[in-house]
C-alpha cells in the first residue's frame, strides 16, 4: 500500500509538472500567434520611420530589436548583432526600437536620440555601453558619469542638452514604450524577425530564425 501510494504520489507530480511545460509553450505558442497577427495587418507598429537602422535598406530580413541601454543583456548581445549583420551582410536590416525598463533608460536614449541629429548615434551607443558597468550598475547608478564619457566623442554637449528633451524626442520614447507594450515586449533584447517573434533568446536562435526567414524569401 505505502508503494502504491508513493507511487501515485510521483505520478501526480510527474503529471503536473508535464502540464505546466505543455501549458508553457502553448501560451507561448498563442502569444507568437497574436504578435505575428498583429505585424501581419499593421507593419508601421514594428518599423518605424523614427527608429536608428543597420544594414541594408529593403533586405530581404528585417530583424527589429527591442532594447535598453542600461540592460545589461542589450550590452553583452550588441556585438552579436554586429556578427550577424556581418555574415547576412545585404540580406538584412536591423530596426532597433526602445523599451526603457530601468531607472535611467530614459535619461540614456534621450542623450542617443540627440546624438543622432549629430550623426554620433552609434558611436554615443558604443560608449554608453562600454561605460555601462559604470553609470548604469544597478546598485549604485551614476547616470551623471555619462557626461564624462561622451565628452570624448565628437559632439556638441550643450547643443545635445538643449536637444534631449524636445517633443520629437519623447514621442519617440512613447511611442516605442506604448507599441512594445502592445506586441509583448516583456524583456530586453526582445527580437523579431519579419514580424515573427523571437521565442528563445540566444544568439543561435536568432541566427536560426533568420535562416529561416532568408529561405522563405528565397535566399
């Protein structure tokens, strides 16, 4: 009887933690389907004519990122992304967008954005998180670091600060912040790949993804 019993006891356990995985992926599954939806009838909710672009326009794959710039995932993938743009080299576009989920996320795309009426958006980018471990450490933030850094570039700071908070500049955030919101960006990097999200996070996945994408279009 305890044998039976203990038995019956695994098996429940083992049944339930089988529905939670099923359970899981089929959430996981319907959301792809809802956001995939969503890009399907309306294109301008992830490419936006506002938002910062590498590689080629009109490529065949057009890989929209999500991101932070003081999320400390968004620093460790970046040089990945330049990997990528460099082995699809013309066959792909990457739109990246914001998703502010920190404290001074804000306050970091607000210097990019002004950056790029300077045409120092990547290079603004680069330092921000070179020095990220700095200004951006989650303990004990500095944001006011920032300043010393991009002092180095080629920019003009007082112009920038008059700059960084101009309507144009925070209908920019809005809008990213309201539109992630909508297609379910709940994490930072969030991809997705001609409309199609990105379910597991990782460099080979995302590499998979556009095989995919790029064979479909017939590349």
């Amino acid at each position: 009887m305890k044998f039976n019993r203990a038995f019956l006891v695994v098996g429940v356990i083992a049944l339930a933690v089988a529905g939670f995985f099923f359970g899981k992926r089929f959430l996981e599954n319907r959301e792809v389907a809802r956001v995939s939806e969503i890009t399907k009838t309306s294109s301008d909710i992830l490419i936006r004519r506002t938002a910062a672009r590498l590689g080629r326009e009109g490529a065949p794959v057009t890989v929209v990122e999500f991101f932070d710039p003081e999320c400390e995932s968004c620093r460790a993938f970046h040089p990945m992304t330049k990997m990528l743009l460099e082995e699809f080299q013309g066959k792909v576009l990457f739109v990246f967008r914001y998703a502010p989920f920190h404290p001074n996320s804000r306050f970091a795309i607000q210097i990019l954005e002004a950056a790029r009426k300077q045409n120092r958006y990547w290079e603004t980018l680069d330092t921000l998180y070179q020095y990220q471990p700095q200004w951006g450490d989650h303990h004990n933030p500095r944001p006011e670091l920032v300043w010393n850094y991009i002092s180095k570039l080629d920019l003009d700071i007082e112009k920038l600060k008059a700059e960084m908070s101009s309507p144009e500049i925070e209908e920019i955030i809005k809008q990213d912040t309201q539109e992630g919101q909508t297609l379910g960006v709940r994490m930072t990097p969030s991809f997705f790949v001609n409309g199609v999200p990105l379910k597991t996070f990782g460099y080979e996945p995302l590499r998979q993804l556009i095989i995919q994408a790029l064979t479909k279009q017939g590349e």
